[in-house]
C-alpha cells in the first residue's frame, strides 16, 4: 500500500485521517457517537490516491440505542370491515397467511382461516401483527373447496379499491398545485362526492400533506379516459408519492404525500439476515426521443431526445463523451412542455436493475424506506424497500431497487488494482 493514499473523515464538526490497516485491507477509524440519541449520522469522506486524485462521498452512520422490552403474542387478526359503511364485520385469528406489499406488480396476498362469516368481495381489511397494523387491503374473493373449513382469502393492496377507470379532469392541477392535490380532486370527484351518491364512500377521508408539481400529464389516458389506480401507482414510481392508511374519528383515513424515511443501514453479514441474493440486469435504456405535436399551445411536430449519462444523470448533448451505453425508445407526448418529464419517467426505470433481496429476522419496514446495505463483498450500496413479504416466519423477505454504487467501490476496485 502506497503510503502516499490518503483518507480523511469530516465527522460530528471534526476531521479525521483514517489508517490503513494491512491485515484486513481497510481504512480504519473510532469515532464516538454524537449524542444518545439514536439515528443516522452523517460522515464526509475525501480520498486521495498516490496520483493525487482526488474523490469525495459520503456514508451514513446509525446509531442504535436499547429499545423498550416489548411483549409479543406472535398472534395475528384480521379485522374485516364492510365496504358500504366501514363496520366491522368481524375479527378472526389467522395462522397461516402470506402478505405481499408490493406496488410495482401488484402482487396479491392470500390469507387462510377456519372460521365461515360475512366477509365478501371489495370488503376491507386491515392485519394486525402484535397489535400493529401491518397490512391494509381490499378482499378480491373467498373460496372454499369442497365444503371444507378451511377458507382461503385472495387480497389486493388497499389501493386497489381505485382500480376503476375514470374521465380525465383538472390536469392542470399537476403543474399548478401538485401531483398528490390531482390524485386527491380525482378520488373525491369519482369515491367521495360523486353525483351517484350510492357509489360514494361516506366512510373515506383524504389528507394531501405535500404538493409536488410535475411538468406532466396523465400518461395512461385513452379516449380522455384513465385507471386511477395506474396512474397512482405511476407516481409512487416516478415522484416518490407515497399512500398511507389510518383510522380516525371513525373514519378510513388515506394521506398522499412525498415523503422521505430515515434511512436504515443494513450489514448482510452483521445483522440478522438470510437468503441474501443479488440480481443485476443490464437492459437499459440510455436515449429517449420523444414525439411532440404541440409547442405553446401552437401546432408545432417535433422531438426532443434525452441522452443518459455514466453517473445516471441525463443531458439533451449527444456529444457528450460521458455517456451510457444502451438502447433507444421512442415514446410521444402531445405537448412539448412535457417532453423533458416524459422523457425522465422513462429512464426512471433505469434505477431499478439491480436488485437485492433478504430476509430481516423479526424487523419491520415499510415500503418506500431508503436503505444503505453492505454485501457480503463489503460493497455498500443506496437503495430503498420496494416490497414486503410477510409470512408466519420470524423472518420478513425485502426486496430492494433504485441502486448507486458510491466511493466504497472505488477504494475496493483501486485496492484490488
């Protein structure tokens, strides 16, 4: 090792150099804890090579404090509630059960009891793990074969109970007020204060708690009509809109927001983790040429292409010597003042191939939380909780996306070099 190699840790307002330690191939430093209170701390990182180049970064640190001793059961209800009116119908204990929390496919979940009652389609439900709500959603059917007692539940996401489809209003409230307001005006419009009161939701409340505006149009739109729950699901992920469900004052509460979790810290190797596995997929698109008609209002055809880059930041330069390779899309959007939005929402998918997936041992979180995870190669990776498998095992399976390889790499892949 070069001793001219240098690492230096900004930390908590103090600087550090960090040493080399030989026998394990690592920089090494102590730090003590800022305070004690838990949570993620943030260290500034500058690394200089023998060649005087220079990268900078920086990494998460958590902090864990000692948590409350907390009794479990390791009983699980499901608490039924009729869809016309919110009641509850009934609460039953389940044993066997397998809950899935993903947006991105939609995966359904299945739940099976031994006890016959009023349950029926479009019924709401709401899973109770140690008397904490872990999963919210609508029943799509009940089946039982042969007479038998045994009754299997197949279970969509709550917010399937707006997979309808639905005219196109108010668009303009995505550039002018928020993404999440549009998404709200629509489920008041078509759930909440519909002409035909019988089909509106007396029992569903809607809290819009941020407002991000989008240079954007509703994409999934079909002679001016659209499902609600795609585009939803759109959003969740291309702006990171996320839905959460409550009770309050009797009422089904759903709160639309852009929300950012503190971020976790995941050691595969250090923490409780099993059935580690990565997959890394290489289809990716790195040019998006989009067709417009019109330009300020104006009849005006064209296009406007996206070029994206190493650092998965994009550029309009095609002389850019920085960027990736892949293929090419073509997509359209009527208005040219969409065109840039158009052509981000379909790089977006980008983020997502490289993919990890593990087992938590008896540790909950929620979908959409940002993660940095440390593999087995010491590699640490930012990424965040894209879906939830719950089981009557102690152990919870995530799965993660949205991947950057950060200046961990470079020390590792400059050490090996």
């Amino acid at each position: 090792m070069n001793e001219k190699n240098q690492l230096t840790v900004t930390f908590n307002g103090g600087s550090y150099l960090a040493k080399y330690n030989e026998q394990t191939d690592y920089y090494e430093i102590d730090l003590e804890a800022p305070s004690e209170k838990g949570g993620i701390y943030v260290a500034e990182l500058s690394y200089t090579n023998s060649l005087q180049q220079k990268y900078e970064d920086s990494i998460d640190i958590q902090v864990f404090i000692k948590e409350a001793i907390k009794v479990e059961t390791n009983k699980v209800f499901m608490w039924i509630f009729d869809y016309k009116d919110f009641s509850v119908k009934d609460i039953v204990e389940i044993a066997d059960y397998e809950i899935n929390i993903d947006e991105e496919t939609n995966k359904k979940t299945i739940i099976k009891v031994l006890k016959k009652n009023t349950a029926k389609a479009r019924d709401i439900i709401a899973i109770k793990k140690n008397n904490e709500v872990v999963y919210w959603g609508t029943i799509e059917n009940i089946s039982n074969e042969d007479g038998n007692k045994l009754y299997e539940y197949t279970i969509k996401y709550i917010t399937n109970i707006f997979d309808q489809t639905v005219e196109l209003k108010n668009e303009n409230i995505i550039k002018e007020t928020g993404v999440e307001d549009f998404i709200a005006d629509a489920i008041y419009r078509n759930f909440i204060t519909n002409e035909d009161t019988f089909v509106n939701l007396a029992w569903l409340e809607i809290e819009v708690k941020t407002h991000t505006k989008k240079q954007t149009s509703v994409t999934n739109v079909e002679n001016n009509i659209y499902n609600l729950h795609t585009w939803a699901t759109n959003c969740t992920q291309n702006y990171d809109i996320v839905y959460s469900f409550s009770i309050a004052n009797k009422k089904f509460k759903m709160t639309i927001e852009s929300k950012e979790y503190n971020k976790e810290l995941i050691d595969v190797i250090a923490q409780a983790i099993s059935n580690y596995s990565e997959v890394f997929e290489t289809d990716v698109v790195s040019k998006v040429i989009v067709l417009y008609n019109k330009k300020n209002g104006v009849e005006s055809k064209g296009n406007y292409t996206l070029y994206l880059l190493i650092d998965r930041t994009t550029t309009t330069d095609k002389t850019n010597q920085n960027r990736a390779e892949g293929r090419t899309i073509t997509t359209f959007t009527e208005n040219f003042e969409d065109a840039e939005q158009t052509a981000l929402d379909s790089m977006k998918s980008n983020l997502y191939n490289h993919n990890i997936t593990f087992n938590y041992y008896d540790r909950f979180l929620k979908v959409g939380t940002p993660i940095a995870i440390k593999t087995r190669e010491s590699l640490i990776f930012d990424t965040y909780i894209s879906a939830i498998k719950i089981t009557n095992s102690k152990f919870i399976e995530y799965t993660c996306g949205n991947i950057r390889i950060n200046l961990i790499d470079k020390l590792l892949k400059e050490r090996k070099n």
